[in-house]
C-alpha cells in the first residue's frame, strides 16, 4: 500500500491557484498547502502590493481583476490556464458566485473549484434564505424580509437591520424602536433580525466533497482590530460543535466553511451567518489540529477522510510581518 501511495506521487502534483493574495485568508491556506510536498503554490489578487503575492516564487503569481469585474471571470480563466493550474481556490465573498456560475468553463479546461455546490451558495450568501433552510434544524432567531409588508409593531427591540447578501459588517444596524424601522429601507434586500445579546462564537467547519462533516472546530475572536482577529482561542463546546455540523449539513456545504452564533438574552446560542469560504483566522483552527485546507484539498482530489477529526485548545496571538522583495518583484507583477 505504502509503495502505491510513492509511485503515485507525481501523478498526484497538483498546482493550486489562491486568490485574494492580500488577505489573511489566502495566507492561511497558502502556509498550510505549502507544507504538502505535492503542491505548486500559484497566488492571485488584483493588487500587486498583496502580501501573499509574495509567498510565492515570480513566477507563480499573477494579477486578477476583482471579483464585481464584468471581466473578472474571463481574465481568472486564462490566467489559470497559462499558468497551467489544476486547482482553484477562492478565498474573496465577491468571486464565489460568478466563478461557481463558470464551474463547468473550468472542468473543461482541466480545473477544479474548491468551492461549495452553488445550492450551497444560494443559501449561505442570502442570510434570509439561510435562516428559512435552518429554521427548525438549528435555532435561529427570528428573521423576515424587510419591507412595506413589516409590522413594526410585531417586534421586540432592538432588532438588527442588516442585508441579505452583505459582508465584513457593512450597512448594520441597530434598530431600537417600532418608528425607526418604520424609516428604514423596504427594498426587499434587507432583513430584520432579533437582537443577540450574548457572547458570539465562529465554528470553523471541514467537510468533504459530499458534503459530510469532518470536523467542526468553535472558537472565540478574543481581540479584534479592524474587523480581523488578532487573538483567539478554540473551544471545546459539544453544543456548538453539533450546531455547526448541523448548520453545515443543513445548507449543503463542502470542504471549509465557517459558522456564525451569539447567544441570545437566555444565553442559547443562535445561528447568525455562515461563511462558505476559507475564514481569515483558519491558522487557529490548523494550529489546534485540524489542517483544513490540506484535508479539503485531499478530499478533492478523491483521498480518503477520517470519519472525524478532533482538535486540542489552543490560544493565538497575532503580529504582522514583514516580507522584503526587491521593488523590481512588485513591478513586474504590476507590468
Ligand atoms: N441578530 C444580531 N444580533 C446581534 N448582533 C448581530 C446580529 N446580526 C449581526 N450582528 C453583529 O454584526 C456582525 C456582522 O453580522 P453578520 O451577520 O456576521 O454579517 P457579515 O459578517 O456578513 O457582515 C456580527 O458578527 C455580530 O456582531
Ligand atoms: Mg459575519
């Protein structure tokens, strides 16, 4: 068994193409792939000052448009041919649907997404549409579309106005009376929301490519500055634990995805989003024993995964570092 698993090494050489370079994200998932000795790292972003551009060798990094770009697709396409790419693996909110609508243009040019089912992504990147599949499965607070149809009146506050498709915190808000919500937008593509008041939790979640979770690892952003977490920890919650699984499970999920609670004014906690991409502070969860990115990669490429993976408790602190090129590197990326 051993000696088939040597004689197939070459045949197992993968090059795997990570986009969103400048994020913690792509950095994450470039340290845990770069330590798999059948791997070609190739880095992708829009800007060429991003960092994890520079993780890689010249030759494998490359300049994409961004992910809202009419051109974006088409542009992402060539430069993986060109660069004779096997894998993609999008870590941007932005590029998840327009490259899953290109799923089919990829295998037909020899190149697999690392990306959820576009069911999947259906109802992960509509928060409305996420809490109408989970109700039932996994607490959810009460969630409903917002618009000329609201009653006011039929709330608790304060609510949480937030939109259906947002990311990275943008255009919440905390509503505290019935005559606020009245004054807010009725498009349809906001949702109202019952406050939670508690402690919050991320339950990073591994499962294969159908689908089946391996592993669902909790843990707490301890500090955060600007928006990213510079120092956590894991935890072992059975409660959450389940819940994600369950979550994970209920939206049809594959391969990384993160998980969203806070806890509501009993101290239950409830679903508040799910991520169907790599979360920023994966190096955590990979630190406490579950390295996600390689064990997704594995189950794409048709290896074999555990029934379950456990982890250990494990505490991070953050810093930045830097990297030193010469400013010809950063040219020639640009040019
Ligand atoms: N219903 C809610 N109750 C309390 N806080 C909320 C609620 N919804 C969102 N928040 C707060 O806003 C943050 C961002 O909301 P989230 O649903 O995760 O959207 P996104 O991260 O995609 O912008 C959450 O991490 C949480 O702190
Ligand atoms: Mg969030």
């Amino acid at each position: 068994m051993a000696r088939d698993d040597v004689l197939n090494l070459p045949l197992n050489a993968v090059r795997v193409l990570v986009t969103g370079a400048g994020g913690p994200a792509a950095v994450s998932v470039l340290k845990s792939l770069g330590a798999d000795q059948t791997v070609t790292l190739l880095a992708a972003d829009m800007d060429p000052w991003a960092a994890g551009l520079y993780l890689v060798p010249p030759e494998a990094r490359t300049l994409i448009p961004a992910g809202l770009d009419p051109g974006f697709v088409e542009a992402t396409l060539a430069r993986c041919i060109a660069m004779d790419a096997d894998v993609l693996v999008p870590t941007v909110d932005a590029e998840l649907r327009p490259l899953a609508r290109a799923r089919a243009q990829f295998a037909r040019a020899g190149i697999a997404l690392l990306l959820a089912p576009d069911e999947a992504l259906d109802v992960t990147l509509d928060k409305l549409a996420l809490a109408q599949r989970c109700a039932g499965r996994a607490p959810v607070p009460r969630t409903e579309r917002l618009d000329r149809a609201t009653d006011p009146g039929s709330w608790t506050y304060p609510v949480v106005v937030k939109p259906r498709t947002g990311s990275g915190s943008r255009d919440i808000s905390v509503v505290r009376s019935a005559q606020d919500l009245a004054r807010m937008d009725t498009s349809g593509d906001f949702l109202v929301q019952q406050y939670l008041p508690g402690a919050e939790y991320s339950v990073d979640v591994l499962a294969d490519a159908s689908g089946r979770v391996v592993a669902s690892v909790p843990r707490v952003r301890e500090r955060v500055d600007s928006g990213v977490s510079v120092a956590g920890r894991t935890l072992h919650d059975a409660e959450l634990e389940r819940l994600g699984a369950t979550v994970a499970e209920a939206t049809g999920v594959t391969y990384i995805a993160n998980v969203q609670f806070r806890r509501d004014a009993a101290g239950r906690p409830a679903l508040l989003e799910v991520n169907p991409r790599v979360p920023g502070t994966l190096p955590l969860t990979v630190a406490s024993g579950v390295d996600m990115p390689r064990m997704a990669l594995d189950s794409l490429r048709g290896r074999p995964m555990p029934e379950r993976a456990g982890f250990r408790d494990m505490a991070m602190v953050r810093f930045l570092e830097e990297r030193f090129v010469p400013l010809g590197d950063v040219e020639r990326v640009a040019a």
